[in-house]
C-alpha cells in the first residue's frame, strides 16, 4: 500500500476511485495543488453513469489499494459534495464549500488550487516553472535491489526396508562308502580264518557314516548410511522492469536532445 500523498500524484489520475467500504465511485480525473504549498489537495473524481459529472474529494488519507485509490469518504457524501467547474482551478469560495462539507482544514492558507496539468512532471517529487524554481532539473530512475533469502525446497529421509534373495553355496562333505577287499592267508590272520565251522553261511554288517549339512543364519552388520547435504550454485535470471525519468531539451535552432 503506498500513501497517495507520497507518489507522484499525476500517477493517479485514470486509477478508479473507491470509498473505505471498497464501493466505487468514479475515475480519478486529476489532481489539484494548493498554490502555495504546492502539495496535492484534491482528487477530481468524474462520476455519474457517463462520467459527466465531477466530483472533488480531499487526498488526504487517501491510499492505493489493489490499483484503486481508497479515500477516507463514504460514497454518498461524495456525491453530496458541491458541484463546481473542473476548469483547472478552484477558487477559494469553491474550497471553502468543500472543507465545510468535509469538515476538515484547509493544509495552508485558502488561496485556491490548481491542477497538475502544467506544475507536476511525471517522475518523483513536484517539479515547478517560475521565479522561484531553481536552475537545474533533477533527473530519476529506478532500480534494481536483488537479494537472497534461504527457503525450504524439499525434504530428504532414509527408509530402510527388509527384501529376500536366493543364496547358493556349495559345501564339501564326506561320507564312507564300502569296499570289499580280498587278502590271503598267512600266519598272521590263519586262527581268525579258521575260528568258524567249515563250511557255513552268515552275514557281515558294517554302519557307513557321512557329514550332514547344517544351515544357521546370523546377522552381523554391514555398512553405515547417512545423509549428507551438498550446495550448489546456479544462476537464476531475473527479469524486472523499471521506470526512469528523461529530460528534453527543445531548441529552435539547434532541434532536440535528450538527456
């Protein structure tokens, strides 16, 4: 929101107008300065279904609001305001009507205002033509301030979860198996050859043994995991617009330059 008072008041003319209440009330039309101040005073608003009439609202507390221009007045009483002539100038009987339907006080003597049209350039502040201006124009121009703040871009998280797969391993094992050996007789072994009958009919038994696979899981750990943030730097191109002040200088014999 920026205070009417401190713009360039030649930005508000063609803004619509608008009562505290945000009902509309006309279009800005112009804007009249006291004489001796030299500040604005009052904001022309054209009114009426095809803008034919107008209407004249103090600027004071006036602000600009979503591109209106609020006034501190309801609707009605600024269309029960006097009417008077939007001829450029208010004469002092003419402010002196306003105020009193207003009911507030004139900013400086009652010596009448007048419009903007050929005291107010277009650019910051009031720039006058006459005996008491000074000999240089001061020429302004916006602009640009870029900085940077920290903002949250997204968030980061580890999640651990549990997944199966198929191992295969191979793993050696023994196991006897039998044999059948055939040797002959000597004195060594010749008693236990001959411990048994002649001739007879039996059975030998021998247990085989072998190794048995036994699987058993256990779980150890592996690896740590954490996050960690790394910066980087990009350029980012902003585009802004910005206004700037210029001065022309007419001369009818060298032409025209502009600063």
């Amino acid at each position: 929101m920026t205070q009417a008072e401190s713009s360039p008041v030649a930005d508000l003319i063609n803004h619509t107008a608008v009562d505290s209440d945000g009902n509309e009330i006309g279009t800005v039309s112009d804007v009249y300065l006291d004489n001796e101040t030299n500040q604005p005073e009052w904001l022309a608003v054209t009114t009426g279904q095809f803008g034919s009439e107008v209407s004249f609202v103090p600027i004071a507390g006036a602000s600009l609001v979503d591109d209106n221009v609020m006034v501190g007045y309801a609707k009605s009483q600024i269309e029960d305001a006097p009417r008077t002539d939007a001829d450029g100038e208010l004469s002092p009987e003419d402010e002196d009507a306003l105020y009193t339907h207003y009911g507030t006080e004139p900013l400086s003597g009652t010596t009448g205002v007048q419009t903007t049209d050929d005291r107010v350039g277009d650019g910051q502040g009031y720039d006058t033509s006459g005996a008491e201006t000074d000999d240089a124009m001061t020429r302004s121009e916006e602009q640009v301030d870029v900085s940077t703040g920290t903002g949250q871009a997204g968030t980061a998280r580890l999640r651990k979860w549990i997944e199966t797969e198929d191992v295969q391993m191979t793993v050696p094992i023994s196991r006897e198996k039998a044999r059948m050996v055939t040797e002959p007789i000597t004195d060594a072994n010749r008693d236990a050859a001959t411990s048994g009958g002649d001739l007879t009919e039996e059975e030998h038994e021998v247990t085989l043994t072998e190794e048995v696979v036994d699987v058993d899981k256990r779980v150890v750990p592996k690896e740590r995991v954490r996050l960690e943030t790394d910066v980087e730097t990009e350029e980012v191109t902003v585009d802004e617009q910005v206004r700037k002040e210029r001065i022309e200088m007419d001369d009818d014999n060298s032409g025209t330059s502009t600063s």
